[in-house]
C-alpha cells in the first residue's frame, strides 16, 4: 500500500476511535462512564482508550466529572452544532429582551451561557451611550464567578456544582483578583438580591449587573447582563435597572419555558449570524 494511502489510513483510524470513544459516552446518559467502561464497551486497549481520553477531554469534546471522575460528553462539542440549533434554542427568544434591555438602558447589554467552568458571551447589544463598556466580545470565555454574567450563572447551579467550580478554578480566578472567599460572598449576595453586581472588581470605573435566566427547578441556563461606567450604576439607577434586567430574564424564561430543560439545546444555541 502506498505510503500515502497508509496515511490516510492511520488519521482515519484514529477519527474513528475518537467518534467510537464520543458516541459511547453519549449513549450513557447524565451519569457518564468510568474508563473501564469505555475500554470494555469500546473492545479497544487500556493504554488506546486512556489516550483518546486524556485527548478528547484536553480539547474540551469530553468532560471528566471532579468527584466521581466519570466522563461525559463535553459542552464544546455541542457548541460546534450552534448554527442548527440556534432554531430551536434559547437565542432567538432573547432577541426582544436584548433589544428592549439596549433601548431601555442605552448600555451594553450581553447574554452569556454556561460552558463547562465558564461563562460564554453569546450576543452582544451596544447602547446609544457614547461611553461603551465593551468588556466582553462575542465568544469570550470567563471563569464562572467573573463578570456579572458568570456572576450570575453561578449563583444560580446546584449546590453541588458550585462547589466543584469552587475548588476547581481557583488558580485562573486568582488571575481576575478572585479568591475563594470573595466569591463566596458574591454568590450569597446574589442569591440573596436575586441578581448579581460587578461593582468595578475587573476593571475600575466599569460595573456591571446580571441576572439568571432560569429554568423550573431554579437553574440558571443562561444570563443576561448590563455593563456601564460605574457612577451609571449606582443609587436609585441601580435598583431600577436591576428591577428592569429581572423581569425580562424572568419575561425570557417564560417566552422559552418550552425549550429550557431540553437536551442540548438549553445552553448552546449561539444567536444565528446574518
């Protein structure tokens, strides 16, 4: 066989394995598979699998859970698929509180997503203000806990998730000046208001303010957050917007109700681009 052919060959046997490993994991549902399962399911050697996985999940395609080490289907792959599912997801629903929320406040307003330990922006309205507070572009990444958004969107996990969030990104938050305990706070805070306040922790004279989009059971699948300059959100301003920022993420979750605790769908459905 021809060296090239033999080549092909090899980089088609290792997309196989990968798909095999990926559509494996897939079938297992909420709870994942132990490496052992996979190299039993899969008929593929210990040392083969163990490297698919270690790969797979070093790009994001798998996630390995903290506590039981189990793995599962990562959220980046899902994201791949934002472009079809960006029909039938979150992201046209928000359209109308995006553009309200702009209008309203003449700020900027973002919604972001939860991807695994981070916050995604997703969409992103300019207001009519001449100062613009453009801290986040679309597709950024973020700590969950950093920015209002992220903020938001972990407040709003299950006690369990917020835990292994916690104690799983402390060194990248330690980047943003987060420590465990600041964070802590934050999040007690912001269940308590009910939304969440950046009050110029990233990036001095520019605050923010988000509030989760929640699903029935009081998750919150996304957010939806306002970033001005600090004296903007401050005093009677500051409860007002945040008055305005809950009822529609409350306004959102109802006009999407239908499709929140969907599969798939409920965190990754990127607003389609024109």
């Amino acid at each position: 066989m021809p060296a090239e052919e033999t080549g092909r060959k090899g980089e088609h046997q290792n997309i196989a394995r990968a798909t095999q490993v990926i559509e494996i994991i897939s079938k297992s549902g909420p709870n994942g598979l132990r490496m052992t399962d996979v190299t039993e399911q899969s008929g593929l050697g210990g040392a083969t699998v163990h490297r698919l996985l270690a790969g797979l999940t070093a790009h994001g395609l798998l996630d390995q859970d903290p506590v039981t080490n189990r793995y599962l289907v990562g959220l980046k792959m899902v994201s791949w698929t934002a472009s079809a599912l960006s029909r039938y997801g979150l992201a046209p629903f928000a359209d109308e509180s995006l553009e309200r929320l702009c209008k309203a406040t003449a700020d900027t307003v973002y919604l972001s997503y939860r991807s695994g330990f981070d916050s995604v922006c997703v969409d992103r309205r300019e207001g009519s203000f001449p100062i613009k507070t453009l801290t986040l572009a679309l597709g950024d990444h973020r700590p969950l806990g950093v920015g209002a958004g992220s903020l938001a969107l972990l407040a709003f996990q299950p006690e369990a998730e917020r835990e292994a969030v916690m104690m799983k990104d402390s060194e990248r938050r330690a980047t943003y000046g987060f420590d465990r305990q600041y964070l802590e706070d934050k999040v007690t805070e912001t269940r308590e208001r009910g939304y969440s306040l950046n009050d110029g922790k990233l990036i001095s004279g520019m605050s923010g303010i988000g509030a989760p989009v929640l699903r029935n059971d009081g998750t919150a699948v996304a957010a939806l957050s306002i970033a001005a300059i600090s004296s903007r959100l401050e005093g009677n301003r500051l409860d007002e917007i945040s008055w305005v920022l809950r009822d529609e993420a409350r306004e959102l979750a109802t006009r999407a109700s239908g499709i929140l605790d969907a599969e798939l769908v409920k965190r990754h459905s990127f607003r389609r681009k024109n």
